[in-house]
C-alpha cells in the first residue's frame, strides 16, 4: 500500500492576471503523465498575447525531463524575456543542473517576476 504522502500529487494549474500578465500558477508535480497538461496551459496563455508570462512553480514538488521541455518550448515560443519562471528548490534543481537557468528567465519570487518592466535577461 502506498501511503499519500508518497504519493505523486496531481498537477493543478490555475491562471490569473496581475495586471496585464498573465500568471499560470502550478501546483504538484511535472512529469511525463502531467507535461501536456502544463504544455496545454502555457499554448493557452501565449495565445492571449500578454506581455509577460509568469510561471509560478513555487509548489511544485518535482520537475522531470518533460517538464523542462514544455518550459525550453514555451520560453521559444514567448520571445525574449517574455515568459518568467519561479521555481520551488526541487524545479530550480534540474532547472540549473541542465544550465537551462541560462535560457529561461527565472526569478526567486512572483513580486520579483511582476515588477520588472522589460525584458530580463537570462543569468
């Protein structure tokens, strides 16, 4: 029997505007089963052609191979500096082990992703 906490957690996304950005707030974890839902919701938000996209990634339990690849997917698809990412420790980890930290713009907090006015560029 498999208890609930290790359980995986059923990925939740929920999508908001601050403003005129578009916030796609993740819950749970990204994998192979969960990444087109992810992928479906950030086709769905570049649709809207906000000026910036925020991915908040900060409850996310775990993030694999899929995942990084609908977020490489969705920073092409944006343009420069347009989608902004918000990892949790566990998303930051992959994020920086495979240096994708050098192409996607990643912020330490929603408010540091809302408040910058133009592009900002990858670390």
């Amino acid at each position: 029997m498999v208890s609930s906490e290790s359980a995986p957690r059923a990925l939740e996304i929920e999508v908001r505007f601050a403003d005129d950005v578009l916030i796609v707030t993740v819950h749970g974890e990204i994998d192979m089963a969960s990444a087109p839902q992810l992928q479906s919701a950030l086709d769905e938000a570049l649709r809207q052609a906000p000026p910036a996209v925020v991915v908040d990634m900060s409850d996310v339990g775990f993030l694999g191979s899929a995942g990084l690849s609908v977020l490489v997917a969705a920073s092409e698809a944006a343009g420069s500096g347009r989608l902004r990412v918000v990892p949790s420790d566990a998303a930051r980890r992959p994020i920086e082990l495979t240096a994708l930290d050098r192409l996607l713009t990643v912020f330490d907090s929603v408010d540091g992703a809302l408040t910058v006015d133009e592009p900002h560029p990858p670390n």
